[in-house]
C-alpha cells in the first residue's frame, strides 16, 4: 500500500489495518527524530505514541501537496520541543522547590536511564558524557538544534531538512554550520572539565 | 595551528570536512599536545554518543495495536452519550439552582428592605407628630392663608 492509500483507508474506513502499517512503517522516522531531543529512549517511545496519536487525530487536515513522511517529521519536531521545554520548566520548579526545603541535588532536566550491565565507573561516566550531549544540543536556539538533529539523527539531505523546516537549502546550510560551531564551544569546554 | 584554531575542528575533523593540508596541522598538533589531545579524547567519547543513540532504536511490533486501542479508549470517552447527557444534565440543574437562589434572594431582599422602609417612615412620622404636632404646626395652611 503506498502512503496515500494508507490514508484514504484511514480516513474513509477507520482501517486498524492501515494504521498499523502506517506506525510500522513510520516507527523508526519518529523514535529517532524524538530521541534526538529527548534524554531517554523511554521518553522517545512515550513521545512516539503522542505522535501517532496527533497524527490520526488530524490526518484530515494532511494535504497531500507534502509528502506523509514530511509531515510526520514536523509533528514529531513540535512534540518533542514542547515535552523539552515542559521538562525544563518542572526542573526549574524543582529547583526552587529544592532551594526552599534545603534540597542537595543539582539541577537536572535530563533522566538520562542507566545500562545496568556496564561496570559502576564506565557507567557514571557514559551518564555524565550523555547529559553534556544532551545539555549541549539542548541549548542550542531551536532552528538551529532542530537542523542539527535531522542532520545527525536522521541522516537527511539539507534539501530535506528545508523541506521539513520550510526554509530555503542556503539556511539549512548556515544553520547547521552555526549548530556545529555552537555543538563545539559547549562540548569543548565541558570535555576540558572532565577526565 | 594553535590550541585555540584546533579546538574550533574537533567536529569538523572528526565528519571529514578539514582539507589534507588541516587533518595534517590538526593531526600534528593533537599528538604534541596534552591538553588538546585530552579534550578531544573527551570529546570524541561524548559526539559518539549520537550515533549510539541513533543505534538504540529496536522496533515494537505492538506498537501500532497500543496506539489504536488507545485512540479507540479516547473516541469512546469523548463519545459516549449517557457521559455527555450526564455532564449537560448537571450543568442545567446547576444553572437552574443558580438562577432560582438569585431570583428568591433578589425577592427576600426586596420584601425585607420594603417592611424595613415602612418602619423607618412610621417611626419618624411618630417621631414628628411628638414634637410638631399636626394640631398645632400647620405649616402649609398657613402659606396659603397669606398669600
């Protein structure tokens, strides 16, 4: 079945069936452009399902002037910036919470989950190396994180990228050359700090 | 090339975009240098960490089949007429008891201040008649007796 058949059937019949070979075949797109934003792949699978959802709920404002993929990308780009900034507000409350009851814990927006088979050391360091990653992408203006992460994550072509984010190639390519720039100040003087 | 130039091409070396005279500078300068070679050993180690992520991804083959029956609990929440009657029913009798509480209130108000009023007017007309007696002070009569 190809895309727009996927979606008439969708749309004329309430077909599971489709709905399911649209989530099959669009799975990888979604859990990998989300868990470029997101600390964890739990996270990046919760977003996944929010994604779907959105996606079924209004399909009958898909246009078939962009292709599914495209739009899909798109939904998933807003969700995952909404949940990073959700996140950052609840860790900003947190925080406060932490300074008024004498709290000790740093602030932290990021779970980042633990591999509970490396040995203790590698794993503090593995947690430490994805929350300076984490940090890094996720101060980046949002243009530019959101240029980066389809580049990075998703492997797609800057005529892509312009295509998701309705820009022209040329900005994709200034964006992503100040992404990178950016990337590099803030990892370089983390690494600089650690071991 | 100097510490400050080689730490602004750790990306760039590392997704091959120096040309060979740079990867050579930058190669050159990385095995001489303590500090360069320790920060981008670090650096290395956390950039790789996106194509780890980006590896990570294991498909759920049961995923579509959670996702539909979730979509079908909502349709069936946001559908159900016996909820929706429910919800507009309590709303009306709510409404209703709002409106009739402001109409009797309102009433009570009125009926309490008017018996209120009429005290007040008889007690000054008594208060008057005391000290201004109708027999005596006709004040009126007698305007219009001298005109």
């Amino acid at each position: 079945m190809t895309d727009q058949q996927i979606v008439k059937e969708i749309l004329n019949s309430n077909s599971q069936k489709a709905f399911v070979e649209l989530v099959d075949r669009y799975q990888p797109l979604v859990v990998k452009t989300c868990r470029g934003f997101v600390a964890s792949y739990a996270d990046a699978e919760d977003l996944t399902q929010e994604v779907f959802i959105e996606v079924y709920q209004s399909l009958s404002n898909f246009r078939n002037e962009s292709k599914l993929s495209t739009w899909l990308y798109r939904i998933a780009v807003n969700k995952s910036l909404n949940f990073v900034r959700k996140k950052k507000r609840e860790s900003v409350l947190q925080s406060i919470d932490r300074f008024f009851t004498g709290g000790n814990r740093g602030s932290q927006y990021f779970d980042i989950e633990e591999n509970s088979n490396a040995n203790p050391e590698k794993q503090i360091q593995k947690k430490e190396d994805k929350l300076i990653l984490k940090q890094a992408i996720n101060s980046l203006p949002d243009n530019q994180r959101i240029a980066f992460i389809l580049s990075k994550y998703q492997d797609l072509s800057y005529k892509e990228i312009a295509e998701v984010m309705n820009v022209t190639v040329a900005s994709v390519e200034s964006l992503l050359f100040r992404a990178k720039a950016n990337l590099q100040k803030k990892l370089v003087v983390k690494s600089k700090n650690k071991p | 090339m100097k510490c400050k130039e080689i730490n602004t091409k750790f990306i760039e070396y590392l997704e091959k975009e120096l040309n060979e005279t740079q990867i050579q500078q930058f190669e050159g300068h990385i095995s001489t240098c303590t500090n360069c070679k320790k920060a981008f050993n670090s650096f290395i180690r956390i950039y790789a960490e996106i194509e780890f992520e980006k590896n990570e991804f294991s498909p759920d083959p049961f995923l579509g089949q959670k996702i539909w029956s979730k979509i079908d609990v909502k349709e069936k929440s946001y559908n159900s007429p016996i909820l929706s009657i429910r919800r507009v029913a309590f709303t009306s009798i709510a409404a209703a008891g709002l409106f009739i509480g402001i109409i009797m209130g309102s009433l009570i108000n009125s009926l309490i201040l008017s018996s209120v009023n009429d005290e007040i007017e008889q007690s000054w007309t008594l208060l008057t008649e005391e000290y201004f007696p109708s027999e005596i002070y006709r004040p009126y009569e007698e305007l219009a007796n001298n005109e």
